[in-house]
C-alpha cells in the first residue's frame, strides 16, 4: 500500500491559459502555426490570468505526448521560452502520453511545494492532427493520417511481453465493457446506450464552449440527415460500430491545441488572485496495458491514495473531468473513483446525468470525442476547465452547482494514472 507524505507547504493555481481546439489544416486563418506558437498562447493566457509577467517566472515545464513522433523535437521546452518572455528560464520538458497535462500540474506542484520556487508555469501542447515534414522548417506540416497514426500507438507498450495494440485503442478496450456487462447484467443494448448516452453529453457541453472543437449539435446533423431525433442518428449507419461496442461518436477527435497553469504558495495567492484554487494532492499508479482491466485497477489505486491523503471521500466530488479518448472511460473512471454507483453508472450516462446540467456531471467542456483530443495536452485543458467551473466563470456550460472540490483523473500512454484534488478555499489565507 502507498502512503503519500503531505506536501513541505501549501499550492494553489492563480491562473490557467488555454487556446481553442482546432484542425490547423482546416482554416486558412491557422494553417503555419507551430507548437511554440501555440504554448506561447496558452502560457500568455495564463499569466495575463494571474497577473504577472515572464520575468516572474522562475522555472516552467512544457508537457507533449510524442515531440519526436509528431514534433521533430527532443528537447521541446528550449524552443518555446521567447514566446512568453521567460528567455533564459530553467525548463523541463517531460512526457507521459495523454496523462502528460494532469503529470503537469503535479510537477508544477512539486516544484513550489519543495520550497525552491515561488512562481512556476507548467504547460503543454500537441498537434495531434498533423505531423512535421523531415526537412522542411516547423510551420510547414501535413495531416497526420490514421495508418500514420495507429502503429505509434506501440510507442506505448513493451513490444516483448504487452499486448499488441496496433490494431488501434477500440479492440483494447471492449475488455472492460464486456466485463462490466457481465458482472452488471446488462445487456449489449444497454452498453450501446449507456455510451451513445456519454457522446451526446459530451456533444452537449461542446456545444456550450467557445473553445470546442465541434459545436453542431447532434440535434442540428440529425436534422440535417432527415432523422426523427439525435438518438435515431447515432444508432444508424452514419455512426457505425467501429468494434463490438465503441462506435465513430465514442473515438477521441485529433486536434491542436496547448493550456498552461502558473501556481504558487497558496500564502502568496491572494496577491495575485482572490480566487485561487488549492491542489490539495495527486494519487498516481502505473499497471501495464498487459492486464486487461489496468486502467479500473490503476485508477482505484491512484484514488485510494489521494483519498487517503486528502481526507476527501468521493461524495464530496463536485465534478469529475476525465480522460475519454474513447467514451467508455467515462464508465470505467466514473465507478472506478466512486462517483458513480458501481454497477449503475451506464444509466447516469444513458440518461444524461453527466451533462454540464446533470446531477453527476462529467467532462463539463466536451470530453475527448466533442472537446477535442490534442493528447498531452488536453489534461492541462483540464484543469482550465476545472479552475473556470470553480470561480463560476465557465459561461454557458457552466455547471448547475459552482464546484467547491473536482477530481482530475488522467489516463495515459496505456497505463500512466494520476488522480488529482482541488477546492476552493473556504476562506481567504486557507
């Protein structure tokens, strides 16, 4: 069993940056912009946010999933520093698959928490819709294509004794689903609208972000293809199953896209913010994608650690944002953190309880399938989306309930699983 040590002294986030999630290929507005362009976005975001200038920073982290496969880059965070004024900075640059933006915050966290810095910036960035050309200068890129795509999926595993994954991440991760049918019960039906269900939630909240990928309504494409309702739309041949449980509308949507976050000791916080947000702690576990049910066993360690740490239970969670690359981990990290009742989770999701207007809700921005998926990104988008719900500032999507503690949970690279808390402080010095 883990026993986790409390931070040597208090954190809190004072601000957070995000670009919108786009296809840089797809708008004549955007094709030529390049990753540094894009961490330098975000890392302006964040410190316009909290107030303070690149001079203030005393060190930062850049965070991507693959720099080599889709950058061309072995040390990304040298490249990026005179895009927001931190020229001559200390950097690391780290990378932990799609759970690289919530291990981004973590590092951040430590790096405060241990008393050697005040003010530091973590961000990341992934352009997982295309790729760099070899030669040619970095804003020259192509479309990053499925066959191109799915065999760096093996990037991930131990080639020798893991589990093929070439195959793509929709065979891996039928397992689960198969196991939770029965253990539960349910039948193949129930499974199939329990994640329509998530896809349509996730959909719904996109809708609601300026920052969203996708923001049609599957109401307006149901119409537009002469469907009685959105539901009849994604059970039909426009949404076909892509294994025996996951169709097109339950797959991660590649994209572009870079966040940042800049913390602080929580003393100095309301110098700089009267809203900051706490990190309460980070629960973390690796278990090989050779294990067929690795991301529910590592997910529940990763909580019980954070759990045990914080003194936090899972009922006092407000909102969960999760990984979902495929929409099945809504399911399968829902029950997993005790947010959802196991054994009744596919009914939350059937019934669109995990919408931004729900009793449970989850991915309140749009999850990987409507949000968009830029990889290592998306969980430093995130927590963005976690610091916006909790000052009440998420706009339209904003949730029923203003969130006074949210759990992050990553998923990553396979088999990387963090599990991080934050809350608002009860009251100013907390």
């Amino acid at each position: 069993m883990v026993k986790l040590g409390n931070y040597q002294r208090s954190v809190s986030i004072i601000g957070v940056g995000c670009t919108p999630w786009m296809r840089i290929m797809d708008d004549p507005e955007t094709i030529g912009l390049t990753e540094n362009e894009l961490f330098g976005y975000a890392a302006i975001e964040a410190m316009k946010d909290a107030g303070i200038e690149g001079k203030d920073i005393q060190y930062y982290f850049h965070g991507q999933a693959m720099p080599i496969f889709t950058s061309d880059y072995m040390t990304a965070n040298v490249q990026v520093g005179d895009w927001f004024g931190a020229r001559g900075c200390g950097s690391i640059a780290h990378s932990e698959g799609c759970c690289t933006g919530y291990l981004a915050l973590e590092l951040a966290v430590q790096a405060v928490a241990s008393g050697k810095y005040d003010i530091v910036l973590s961000g990341c960035v992934d352009m997982a819709d295309t790729r760099f050309i070899p030669g040619k200068p970095a804003h020259m890129r192509k479309r990053l294509t499925a066959q191109e795509f799915l065999p760096c999926v093996n990037f991930c595993f131990d080639r020798a004794y893991g589990r093929y994954a070439s195959a793509g991440n929709e065979l891996a991760f039928d397992t689960p689903l198969e196991d939770y049918i029965q253990t539960y019960g349910i039948t193949d039906d129930d499974m199939d609208d329990a994640l329509i269900g998530a896809a349509m939630s996730n959909r719904k909240n996109a809708c609601k972000n300026p920052l969203a990928l996708h923001r049609e309504s599957y109401e307006e494409i149901a119409e537009e293809e002469e469907f009685d309702s959105a539901y009849d739309y994604l059970k039909s041949y426009y949404n076909p199953k892509l294994s025996e449980f996951l169709r097109g509308s339950g797959g991660e949507e590649r994209c572009e896209g870079a966040a940042a976050v800049i913390v602080c000791p929580t003393e100095m916080a309301y110098k700089y913010t009267d809203k900051p947000i706490l990190v309460l702690g980070t629960g973390n576990s690796v278990v090989n994608q050779i294990h067929p049910h690795n991301e529910r066993i590592a997910t529940e360690e990763a909580c019980r650690q954070v759990y045990e740490l914080t003194g936090v239970k899972p009922e006092d969670i407000d909102l969960l944002l999760t990984n979902d690359f495929t929409i099945s981990s809504q399911l399968t990290s829902g029950e997993a953190t005790g947010y959802l009742p196991k054994g009744e989770g596919w009914k939350y999701l059937r019934d669109g309880k995990t919408a931004y207007d729900g009793e449970k809700p989850i991915n309140s921005g749009g999850g990987r399938t409507s949000f968009g998926h830029a990889h290592g990104a998306s969980g430093m988008a995130d927590v963005y989306e976690a610091v916006k719900q909790m000052r009440g500032e998420a706009g339209e999507h904003q949730i029923n309930k203003v969130p006074k503690t949210v759990l992050l949970r990553g998923y990553g690279g396979a088999q990387n699983v963090s599990a991080t808390i934050l809350r608002t402080p009860e009251e100013k010095g907390e």
